[in-house]
C-alpha cells in the first residue's frame, strides 16, 4: 500500500510527517539530566537491526514522511550507522536527514555523513567550560566537541544548530557566553527546558529548573529579540538578532506547550512507536515486522493505525517522581 496523500493523520487533525528514529541506547556521554551514572543498556538482541529500522523508516516516508532525524543515545556510536544513513540518503521523498549528535565524533564524520545525504544536525553542547563540560556530560572532552562543530561548519549543511538543556547553579552563567559562539559560528542555537524522563539522582530537576522566558530575558538585555515565525518542523520557537544570522530558538516542553502542532512520532531502537514525548501511548513495530517480514501492506496499515493513539498533549510535572520512567536516551532525543 503506498500512498501520496498524508494518510498520517490523528484524532486531532494534525499530520504526522517528522519521524525520530533512535538508532541506539548507548552512548558516550552520561549527561547528568539524561542518564543515571550506571545505566544498563539494553542487549543487542533486543535491538532493530539496521535492515529493520530501514524497512521501518522507508515505509514511513511512502507515507508521507518528510523529514527523519538519527538520534539516541548518541547515534554515531551505532556500529555501521553510516550504511542506514546511505540507505535513507537515497529516499527520494525524504526531504530533509537530519541527525542529532553530542558532536565528539564528528570531525571524523562530518564529511561522510554530508556525502551520504545528511542534510542537517543538532548538536548538543551545554558548556564551553573543560571541567564542567565533563562535569554535566560525566565523560565528555569539551575540545573534541569544539573541533566536531568546527568539521560540521567547514563541510557545510543546509542547517546546522546547537542545543543546550541550561541548568540553574549550573551552567546558567554560560547562556550569553553559548550565544556569542554561536553568533561567531554563524549558526543556530536552541535552548531545552529540562524535561522529566528518567529518574536521576544527580540534581532535584525542579530546583534546576530555569524557564524558557528568564534564558530568553537574559539574552534579550544584551541582543534584544524580535519573535519570528519561521519555523522547522521542529518544536523550537525562534528568536531573531538585527545583526546576526544566528536564530535563537527555545523548546519549551513546561512553559509552552507546543502540542498543538506537533507532527512528530518516534520510534525506540527497541522497535517502540512513541507516539508522544511525554505519554507512554506506543505501538510495539517490532512484533509486526518479525511476525511479518516483509510485508509493507500490513505495516503501513499498522503504522496509520497507530495515529489513533497519539495523545493531545503531554503534562509535565518536575515535583514529586517522574511519570515517564524511560530516559530520554531509551526514548530517542
Ligand atoms: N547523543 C545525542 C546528543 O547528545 O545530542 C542525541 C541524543 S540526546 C538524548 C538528544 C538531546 O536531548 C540532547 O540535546 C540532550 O541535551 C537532550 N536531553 C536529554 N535528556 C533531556 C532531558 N531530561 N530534558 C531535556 N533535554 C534532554
């Protein structure tokens, strides 16, 4: 069955065309808010083999599917990960491939992934201090992420944007300092309000929370903001400088919820449709592609099925314990 229409269509009129894939749980970072210290990851039999989460991925795009994004756990440490991205670099009606990265290996990357099709990435930095980068990310070397942005920029993407979860007492003296490297890069940058996935010991998400609107206050006293329009598919909201083509972008899953508009499914390395961030509503892809392997038919149905489970909105609440119990790595950034 494929169709040209958008048949991914919800109970509440909005179209499903933006699809996560998350090609991993692992990872080589342990950001403080996303991971506990010593996560178990899950066994390798448990997980979509690349073929699958082709299949999986090509029959989305037959229905309509416009844009993917890699993410994870950290995507690039996906053994072969290249060959999907080659694969899904070749989908005609796939318009944008965009991958969401911790950055630490891209100089290595960068140039492959743009010669496989990539046509944009999000990169995630939340510090451009050595010991508290490695602090937040329990692993990361800050110098590796800053060569990968530079490999990123020199190879040259359609888009190519940065992202930072900003913590109170942590790392919300940086946000201007974030801006400006993001001005001098001459890309975007989007700041994520912390969301509650996961249990984590680390930090009390409710005392380390800081709005969208005080980030947006602290940067529009030294560049004052002007609301723009323009959009991505995505669930950032951006801001725009006079004399600066780097765009500000905020996703705030607490203080605006952007549900209403959302065109978004993810799809667990575990073979799980999510059908909404913040909701447990899922479909399990993997037990119908293994009952039936190879029949697009019947997953396409399943897939147009499943739109009648995604939830209006999610509801976040950061006091008391989190009612999403899946980290946002298991869950695919
Ligand atoms: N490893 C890749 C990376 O570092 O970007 C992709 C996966 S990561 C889970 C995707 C994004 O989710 C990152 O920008 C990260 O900062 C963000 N993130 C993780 N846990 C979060 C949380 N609890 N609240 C808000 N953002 C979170």
């Amino acid at each position: 069955m494929t169709s040209t229409s958008a048949p991914l269509q919800d109970r509440f009129g909005r179209s499903v065309d933006y699809l996560r894939l998350s090609v991993t749980d692992r990872c080589d970072f342990r950001c403080v808010y996303c991971m506990a210290e010593d996560m178990t990851f899950l066994p390798r039999k448990q997980i979509l083999s690349l073929e699958q989460l082709y299949d999986i991925a090509s029959n989305f795009v037959q229905l309509g599917v416009k844009k993917i994004r890699l993410t994870g756990g950290e995507p690039l440490v996906r053994n072969n990960v290249m060959a999907l991205v080659e694969r899904l670099g070749k989908l005609e009606q796939l318009e944008q491939l965009h991958l969401t990265t911790n950055g630490a290996q891209l100089d290595k990357y960068a140039a492959p992934l743009k010669a496989a099709g990539l046509t944009g990435m999000n990169i995630s930095i939340d510090s451009l201090q050595p010991d508290r980068f490695k602090a937040l990310t329990r692993f990361g070397e800050l110098s590796k992420v800053l060569a990968g942005i530079d490999a990123a920029v020199t190879v040259g993407f359609q888009r190519i944007k940065l992202n930072a979860v900003i913590l109170k007492g942590r790392n919300d003296d940086e946000i201007l300092d974030l801006v400006d490297f993001a001005r001098h890069k001459n890309i975007d940058i989007s700041f994520i309000e912390e969301m509650p996935l996961g249990q984590i010991s680390e930090h009390d998400r409710a005392k380390s929370f800081i709005s969208s609107e005080q980030i947006r206050d602290i940067i529009h006293a030294r560049y004052p903001l002007t609301t723009s329009t323009e959009t991505t598919g995505g669930p950032s909201r951006y801001h725009r400088m006079a004399d600066s083509q780097s765009r500000i972008g905020f996703i705030s899953p607490h203080s605006h919820n952007f549900c209403h508009l959302c065109n978004r499914v993810r799809l667990t390395v575990e073979g799980r449709l999510l059908l909404c961030l913040g909701n447990e509503h899922s479909l399990n892809l993997k037990e119908i592609i293994e009952a039936h392997p190879g029949d697009d038919g019947i997953l396409q149905a399943a897939l147009i099925k499943a739109m009648d489970l995604k939830p209006e909105r999610h509801h976040f609440d950061l006091d008391g314990e989190p009612q999403i119990v899946r980290f946002m790595n298991t869950t695919g950034g």
